[in-house]
C-alpha cells in the first residue's frame, strides 16, 4: 500500500506538495519509556509533590496514543486516509511554564 506523497500514490502518480506524512512513535522515545517505567515508583515512594506533576506525566504517556483520541485524515489527491492521534504538546508546555514562574 502506497503512503501519502510517495511517487505511486494517486492515480496519476503524483507528489502531494506538503511530503511524505510520517507518523511519530512516541512510544519509542527514550523520554517516554522512562516516565511509563519509574511512574508507579515515583507514586509509591510519594515523590511526586503536587498532584499536577502526576497528571502531566499522565497526560504525557496518553500523548499521541490513538486510544485516546485521533482524526481520520483523508488525501483527496492520492486518495489515501490514515489515522492521526491527537497530541497534547501545547498543554504539557503551558504547565511546564507555570511550573518555572512558580
């Protein structure tokens, strides 16, 4: 099965102008692999301060898993769809700023 953008995609062959769509793998990432390893100990030992340190390593491994939640993207050129999980970037940067303005 052909992807978005390469150079069998769409019937007449074409290469959409924004690439090649790659989705991430968070799950892959070192930064993840730790935080769903040492969670539970971390709650366990009470090493976690506030409650908002917990729910934003939560929100963190919920991250980009379709699980919890994700848009189907539909390509109309090559007429290719695939599933996007929703990531939540914005929101872990937002409560990481206010953990450094204290």
């Amino acid at each position: 099965m052909s992807g978005c953008g390469e150079p069998s995609a769409g019937a007449a062959g074409r290469t959409p102008k924004g690439g090649v769509y790659r989705p991430r793998k968070p799950r892959a990432s070192p930064l993840y692999q730790c935080a769903d390893r040492h969670l539970a100990e971390l709650r366990s030992e009470g090493r976690l301060q506030r409650l908002l340190e917990e729910r934003v390593i939560e929100r963190f491994l919920k991250c980009g898993d379709p699980h919890h939640g994700f848009a189907r993207i539909y390509c109309p050129e090559c007429r290719h769809d695939y599933l996007l999980a929703f990531s939540c970037n914005y929101v872990q940067v937002g409560i990481m700023r206010s953990w450094v303005r204290g």
